[in-house]
C-alpha cells in the first residue's frame, strides 16, 4: 500500500511539473512613469517626428508594375519606438515587437490606399493589380489604422492614430484604443507615398489585463505627445458596461482655474460613450478645451459600476513640456513698411531633431511673421507676435512706430516726462491708462513692469545716474 501511494505521488508530481505557467504569473496591469522616466525614455529611444521613410525595396504606383514595396528595418523600428513610448506613458507593456507578415499587410494596404487615393478599410481592386497584392492590399487595410497627408508615420502617430479628434473618429477613438491596446504584443508598418497603415489588429499578449482602466492622456503626459483636446478613458473588464444616461465627466484645470461637468446634456465640444469593440469597448470619450499650454487636470467620472455598485474613477494629468524656444529678441522695433527683422528662434525637442515652429500674432497688420523673412509690420501699434514648437512658446513683444521709441516713454508721445512715472505706477495697480507700452516702460529689463521702472525714470528726471538709457531711441 505504501508502496502504490508512492508511485501515485510521484505520479503527480511529474503531472505538476508538466502544467504550463498559470496565466495570473503573466497577468500585467498599468504602471505609470514619472516626468523624469518618460524623458529618459525618450532620449533612450531617440524618437524622432520629421524622420523620412526609407525602403530596402521600392514601391510601385503604375500599373501594371504595382509593387508594394518594403520599409527599411530602421524605419519600421522609427515608428515603433514612438508607439512603445506612447503605451510606456500610459502605464502599459512598451515591448511591442515588429511581425514581418504584419509589415508585409501594412505595407500593401498603404499601396492600395495610396492607388485609389482615398483612405479606406474595403478599397476596390485598382485596375491592373494583381489579386494577390489587392488581397494583401484588402487584408491589411481591414487590419490596421490608416493615415492620409502627413509627412510621415510618426506624424500619423501623433496627428492623426493619438488624437483621432477628427469628425469621424472622435465618436469611438478606435484607432487611439488599438495603440493602446493591453493585449497588443506584435505590429507592422507600411508607407506608399504619404499613405501610412500600422497592422493594429493584434492581441497575441501572454496572460490578463489587471488594470483598471486606460486613460489618455495619463497622469504624466508631454504635452507633444497630446495633440488637440480629446480624453478618453477605456474601462477595465471588471466594469459594467457603461451607459451615456448615467455617465458624468467633471475636470478641473489649474491653468485656467476652471471646471467643466461634460454629460449627455452638457457635452461642451464631444461627448461620447462608445461600447464597440476597438480592442476593448467600454469607452468613455470627452472634449472640452485644448490645452497647448503646461497644466494639471482632475478628472472624475461618474455614472460607472462595477457589479452593479458604483465605480467612480478618479484621476489627475500633469501636462508638461520636452520642448525649448527661444528668440534672440526680447522685444523688436519695426519700422511700418521700412524693414523686416529676423526674430533668430532656436527651438529643441528630446522627441523631435526638427520641431515645427508655428506663428501667431495680436494683430498681424501691426506685426506679423512671414516665413523665410521674418518679422513685418503694415501699419503703427503695438503687439505681440508668439513662435510655438512643440509644447513651448515664446512671446515677442512689437513696437512699429514711424518716429523714435524712447526707453521710459511708458506713454509712447515722443518725450520722457514725470507722466511717464504715473501710468507705471496705475499700470501696477492694474488701473485703466490711455496708452502704455509694457516695451518702453521695462526701463530695467527683466521683462516686466514694476515700481522700479517708475523710480529710475524718477532719478533719470531728477539727474540721477540710472545707468539705464532712458530718453534715448530704443
């Protein structure tokens, strides 16, 4: 008898040994990175927005000699270090890989898109293409994110797949949802001519999302990652699933010192509660502002459940910058019509070697930016014209004038006078004043106005060494 419990024993110690590893070792939830981590993630993978496509193999847009061509391993890795950084902000597995035969489905339903110009996910067969590339063509344009007129894939990443705002897309954000995907393991990507794909139908990861939800943006998110102004929370499979009767987003911004309740009701910009399956369903959509600018934001959503009992989620984003710009300028000086000033902007990012510079202006007949020339100015005032990359901005403060700008002349008639100490001094205290010029009463400087302003041009009026040159043209 002790014999036969013996071998019965070891009997199931081989069986024991021979199980595969419970899926709950492979289970996986969120884990959110700090400012810190997500810029030495950054730098590690050395992302960059304006990199080219390249090709180990060319395509082909003339019929009959279609041909599908084939992406560099380089670019194929370009664009997806910025996918696993985008899943690595948002607390989730970054070790997404690239699948040859994925490539292959992205790279020939890029052609196929590119072919019949227009995006779309069932194209016709182009006349002259083979069955065999149309099929690939067909096959990985059902399969994946699709992208139009932008420079390149990671463009496509952040423009377009990330913020998904678009008429269309913001409903269901699902090709935000398939980036961000828990279950995605394996992708590809394809590039024809400006027409990108990213194979996004795969769900191959080993064992269980644990996490609760997944919300982008995250608690720690650069704001060049967050284009446009579209949250989106997908819930977790321990949630009910949620119902746009019941279901309240409240947001309160720091920055603005604001707060929004967005519902069925009160949708504000978009309001939506979409329960179709882009990865996952279950997802809460909401637009309520664009924020272009550092800022901190709660959001509370309510109106969710889980076995019947109330859920609520409750959350904060830090938006913050990796990006830098400058100008050599802290005020310029135009003359209307007479001259153009080059504003000598340098901008950096540790997610682009080339960011884009945007310009904007108070009022562009008084001062504008014309680009490959600089700073001009149609007509007399004052302005404010504000260069933009990435996250960061730099404001230029514009004084066009036909006569001499003096430095202390805070009210602009051509002449230092004791009045000039006065709508300082009002100005400080946020009195209303006729005319002031915040660039002739900054006699000291340091970009602002305050009562030191007003004492030197009170000694300079008294004949007393400022070391400042008030009175004299700017």
């Amino acid at each position: 008898m002790k014999k036969a419990l013996s071998v019965l024993l070891a009997a199931l110690v081989l069986v024991t040994l021979a199980l595969p590893v419970s899926a709950a070792e492979n289970d996986y939830g969120l884990s959110y990175p700090t400012k810190d981590e997500i810029i030495a993630k950054a730098q590690a993978l050395g992302i960059d927005f304006s990199a080219a496509v390249e090709y180990s193999e060319p395509y082909s847009l003339e019929a009959p000699d279609y041909a599908a061509g084939k992406m560099t391993e380089k670019s194929q890795q370009d664009a997806l270090n910025l996918v696993n950084l985008y899943r690595y902000v948002a607390g989730l597995p970054s070790d997404v890989q690239i699948k040859e035969s994925y490539c292959e489905l992205a790279q020939a339903a890029s052609l196929v898109n590119a072919v019949n110009g227009s995006l779309s996910h069932s194209h016709k067969q182009p006349d002259g293409m083979s069955d065999t590339l149309y099929q690939l063509g067909f096959k990985g344009s059902g399969q994946s994110n699709l992208s139009s007129g932008r420079a390149n894939i990671n463009r496509s990443t952040v423009n377009g797949w990330m913020d998904d705002s678009g008429r269309s897309n913001i409903p269901m954000v699902g090709h935000r949802r398939w980036i961000l995907n828990p279950a995605m393991q394996y992708t590809g990507f394809g590039s024809v001519n400006r027409t990108c794909a990213m194979y996004s139908i795969d769900e191959s990861r080993a064992g269980r999302f644990t996490g609760d939800y997944v919300a982008w943006p995250a608690p720690n998110t650069p704001l060049e990652m967050f284009s446009g102004s579209v949250f989106s929370v997908t819930l977790g499979s321990d949630y009910d699933t949620p119902s746009a009767d019941s279901v309240s987003v409240t947001l309160s911004s720091e920055t603005l010192q604001k707060s929004w309740t967005v519902n069925k009701d009160n949708p504000e910009q978009g309001f939506y509660v979409n329960n179709d399956w882009y990865a996952n369903p279950k997802c809460i959509i909401f637009k309520v502002a664009d924020f272009n600018a550092e800022d901190t934001i709660r959001i509370t959503i309510d109106g969710i459940t889980k076995n019947g009992k109330a859920a609520p989620i409750d959350y904060t984003v830090d938006l913050f910058n990796v990006s830098e710009i400058s100008s050599a300028h802290r005020y310029v000086i135009l003359r209307p019509q007479r001259n153009i000033v080059d504003p000598k902007i340098t901008a950096t990012s540790l997610l682009d070697s080339a960011p884009t510079v945007t310009w904007s202006s108070t009022d562009a007949n008084i001062a504008d930016y014309y680009p490959g020339y600089g700073l001009f100015s149609y007509q007399e005032g004052e302005a404010t014209v504000t260069a933009s990359a990435g996250g960061s901005s730099v404001e230029i403060p514009i004084v066009s004038s036909l006569s001499p700008v003096l430095l202390g002349d805070a009210d602009r008639d051509n002449e230092v006078a004791i009045y000039d100490t006065t709508i300082i001094q009002r100005k400080i205290v946020n009195m209303d004043v006729k005319r002031f010029s915040s660039v002739t009463a900054d006699v000291d400087g340091d970009g602002e106005t305050t009562v030191y302003d007003a004492t030197f041009v009170q000694r300079w009026l008294a004949n007393i060494n400022t070391r400042y040159p008030i009175g004299e043209e700017m």
